[in-house]
C-alpha cells in the first residue's frame, strides 16, 4: 500500500524515524480517563460508602455495647435483707453471703457496707444519715461465673428458709428487658443498613448508568471496528472498577477518619462527665477489627458493583446496537 | 463476496424500506451506490456491514449464509470490511494516530507490530503531520482522511463508504476518489455511497441507484 505514488506522500527515511519515536509514547485508554459524568460518579460512590459505612459503624458499637450491657449485668444477683424484729442484720448478711458463696457457679460474694448503703441512699436522703435510725435493706452482691452460673432457684430454696425476710435477685426480669431492648435496637440497626445499603446499590447503578450513557459512542466504533464483545465489555468493567474503587476508598477512608476522632476524642476526655455519660452508652467509640473489616469489604463490594453495572450495561447496549433504526440516508 | 436475493427490509410493522433487492458484489469491483435522500443507502450499507438483518430475502457475506451468522462471529467477518461512516465515529479523547491504529489494538496487537503500517498509511491519506492532533481541531476534510485511513487499516476486503465526500471540497473529494481507485487497484472491493453525480461521472463504474425502496443496477 505504501508504494503508491499519492502527491502528499513523504517517505524520507528520516522522517519516518522521527515520526515513529515521536508516536513511541503512552496510548490514550480505550475509555476516556475522566469526564463530568465520571467526576460525579465518584463522588456520589464516595457519599453513599460514607454513609453506608457510618451506618454500619454504628451498628456495629450498638451491637457490642449491647452485648456489654446484657454480660456486665448477668454477671451479678443481688440478696436483699430487709430488716425485721429481732434479726440481727450483720448475722443474717454474713450467712446470707456463706450460703451463696457456697454454690458452684460463684465466684465471690460482697456485702454491701453501712457507708456504702448510706451512699446509695444519700440522692434522697441527704448526708449525715443513721442508718440504724432507718429500716433500711441491705445487699450482698454475688458474682457469678457467666460461663458456668449457679442454679438461682436452689440458692433462693437454700437461703429463704433459714433467712426469711432475705430475697434473692438475680436480675432476670431486669435482663431479660435489657436484652428485649438491645436486640430491639441492633434489629433497627440492621434494618436502617439494609435501607441504606438498598440505597447505595440503587445510586451506584444509575449513577454508573449515568456515566455509561456518555461512552455509547465508543461502545459503537469499538463494536464496528470489529471488537468482540468481551473486549469491550472487559475495557469498561476495568474502568469502572477502578472508578468505583476510587469513590469507595475515598468514602470508606473518610468513614474510618470519624470513628477514629471520634474514639480519640472519647479517650481524651475521659473521666469528664460528658465522657463518662457517652462512654456508658456506646462504650470507647471503636468500632473494632469486625467495623475496619466490613468497611473495606463494603469497598471492594462497591467497586465490584460499579464493574458488574457497566459490564451489564455494555452487554444490553450491544444487543441493542443492531436493532437500532438508522438515520435515513 | 456479498450476494442479496430478493432481500426485503422493515422496521417492526411500518413499511418496507428496503424492496426485493438483488445484487452481487464482486471481489476487486468498484462501484456507487446513489439515490435521492432518505432512500436507504445507509440502511443498505447497515445490511451490507452486518448491522441489520433482513425481513426477508437470503443474504450471503463471505459464502455464509447471513441469517446463520451468530453474534460471536460478527466482530471476525467485520474485520474483513471496512467501513467509513457519514459522521465519520472517530473518538474525540484518543489522537489521529491512535484512532486509525484502533481496528488492531481491539484484536490485541501489540503497537510496536504495526506502528510503522500506521504511520505510512496515515502519511499516505496525507495526514503525516496531523498524527498527534486530537479529532476536535482536524477539519471536516482531515476527518475524513481519518475515519477512511482507519478503515483501511486492515486490509479488507470491502470498503464500504457512507458520503465519504459529502464534508469536502471537489479538489478533496477528487483525491479522495482516487485513494478510493488506488485502493481498488489493489485488489479491495468499493461501495461508495453517494448522491453527488458530479463524483460518479468522474468514473466509469458501476452505478447502484436505490429509489422507492428498490435497487437498480447499472453495470
């Protein structure tokens, strides 16, 4: 072909050489780098991986701390003495204690000190109170193994007969409500995730949609330069996999950035009455190895769904591409 | 190489566009396709090139019968025709040089093979210097030029072109004419799309004339 005698023809050999290293440079990528679409399609994947990984940070704490909640309060009963006619309280507290500590599946008992009961009355009562001067109930706290607890209603048949104004408690009602509210509030959780992660998935596909709309030209001359279709489908799933994953990381690293100032800022003020207020509700603000875990699943999720919307999206378009009408001509 | 009998084609239930149409196209054959605006040139190149399937009628394209042509072996039978479109379909993100060396990269050649048959072939549709140029800045012309180099690239067998001088002047569109004969002579197969009767004069070629949805041919 190249030995044709055409008017504008310049064959000099060095120019030749020139011009091939001249071409000896990076090609341009198949699928333009970036445009508007792409730039929004980012930041929309950024956003959504945001929230969607707030969300499930913060499901994950409501869990652990609920968790916590429900073992910090099994792991303790309580024996209660109210004071009757003629008992002698320091007695019954001390066989009360010997009793219970008696029974396998606990693991040390406490008695509750007259200063200590005092204190506990004090928000109501006021200081320099005489406790003598009051019928007031004592406790003994048990402490129970949670892996191995005791048999409560053998306990309470051991104890009652021998101290008959003495109750043992061993929170079950209390729990059991703890617990109806912790699942109640992890099942929220989930539920609000699951919305979120719907809507992450739903934004991601008309996103990505979005931005596929853009490149049906390109679909269409790679297709009638004679690209096989997985070819083309595999240079668009590239690119969008990487957009996505872009998007995701920048998303899941911001996620990230607020747990940790968040659980910096609970440690640094620590012992404050904020803190402390905060720390009872939702623990240290660390979200652990199981929240880093599913925040950088979430990104590899979503760049993957990016891929699998684009590649779907080529597909149709080819289908599509032979059965368009054509301009009159 | 291509043969069409009795070939009907319509879209869904509107009328056929496309009438019993019945023509050979012979290996190394030159010839126009015409006919007023709107009478189906494109829609017969689309039927030419694959793009669309006939209603009716038996097409065979490299001895294979067309309706039995699956999906996967479209993209090879299209490698062996060329095809240079009325909007000429050149990626605005990707240079002169990297546009026309498209056709190769798709089948996964590396550059370093066919980086010299690009270059000349580009210095030979006379767009040396405008390899490195983005399609954006090329003129109408050059676009051409462009979109007729890339689909030479390979070799085919066929050239099919849609208006390929309806952007030009007639001194271009005359040496884009003789680009089109030189590549005949070299033994490629030419279908020209046209409605300008000034460019069909200048050769004695066979003539295609399509109105109201018929075909008749002129050798």
């Amino acid at each position: 072909m190249t030995d044709i005698p055409v008017d504008h023809l310049q064959d000099e050999a060095a120019e030749t050489t020139a011009t091939v290293r001249r071409v000896q440079r990076k090609m341009a990528p198949i699928v333009p780098a970036q445009n508007i679409a792409g730039r929004a399609l980012v930041l929309v994947i950024a956003i959504m991986t945001f929230l969607s990984c707030l969300t499930f940070g913060a499901v994950t704490l409501v869990r652990d701390t609920a968790s916590v909640w429900e073992n910090q309060i099994s792991r303790e009963a309580t024996v209660q003495i109210k004071p009757v006619e003629g008992l002698d309280m320091e007695a019954a507290l001390a066989q009360a204690s010997q009793i219970a500590g008696e029974f396998p599946g606990v693991t040390g008992t406490k008695i509750v000190d007259r200063d200590a009961t005092a204190r506990l009355l004090e928000p109501w009562l006021g200081t320099g109170l005489n406790i003598d001067e009051l019928p007031v109930p004592r406790l003994i706290v048990v402490t129970i193994d949670e892996a191995n607890p005791p048999d409560f209603a053998a306990m309470r048949a051991a104890i009652t007969p021998k101290l008959p104004s003495a109750a043992l408690d061993d929170h079950r009602t209390w729990v059991d409500r703890l617990v109806a509210m912790a699942h109640t509030t992890v099942t929220i959780g989930f539920a609000v995730l699951a919305l979120i992660l719907s809507a992450t998935v739903l934004t991601v596909v008309f996103a990505t949609r979005g931005a596929m709309a853009g490149n049906g030209h390109i679909i269409e001359v790679l297709h009638f330069v004679g690209a096989e279709a997985r070819f083309i489908a595999r240079e668009f799933r590239w690119h969008f996999l990487v957009t996505g994953m872009k998007g995701a990381a920048a998303g899941g690293a911001a996620a990230i950035a607020v747990f940790i100032v968040f659980s910096w800022w609970s440690s640094r003020n620590m012992a404050t009455p904020q803190a402390d207020q905060a720390t009872a509700l939702f623990g240290n603000f660390a979200i652990g190895s199981t929240g880093y875990l599913g925040v950088g699943l979430m990104v590899l999720v979503i760049g993957a769904l990016t891929a699998a919307t684009s590649h779907a999206t080529v597909v149709a378009y080819l289908s599509d591409i032979d059965i368009r009408q054509p301009e009159a001509g | 190489m291509i043969r069409f009998e009795n070939v009907g084609l319509r879209y869904g239930m509107g009328p056929e566009i496309l009438r019993d149409i019945s023509l050979h196209i012979p290996e190394r054959s030159f010839q126009f396709l015409s006919g007023p605006s709107g009478a189906g040139k494109t829609t017969l190149l689309r039927l030419l090139f694959m793009s669309l399937k006939p209603t009716r009628g038996l097409i065979t394209i490299f001895g294979k019968d067309r309706s039995r042509i699956s999906r996967g072996e479209l993209p090879l039978l299209r490698r062996r025709i060329g095809v240079v479109f009325q909007d000429f379909r050149l990626l605005d993100h990707m240079t002169t040089y990297e546009n026309v060396a498209l056709p190769l990269r798709v089948r996964g050649r590396e550059e370093a093979n066919y980086r010299t048959d690009v270059t000349e072939l580009l210095k030979w549709v006379g767009l040396g210097d405008r390899m490195h140029v983005l399609p954006p800045v090329l003129s109408g012309g050059e676009k051409q030029r462009a979109a007729i180099a890339r689909a030479l690239i390979e070799q085919p067998e066929i050239l099919l072109a849609d208006e390929p001088t309806g952007n030009v002047d007639p001194p271009l569109a005359r040496r884009l004419l003789r680009l089109f004969i030189e590549l005949n002579r070299l033994g490629t197969a030419v279908v020209i799309a046209t409605h300008d009767l000034g460019l069909m004069e200048q050769v004695d070629a066979r003539r295609m004339i399509l109105a109201g949805g018929r075909l008749d041919v002129y050798d």
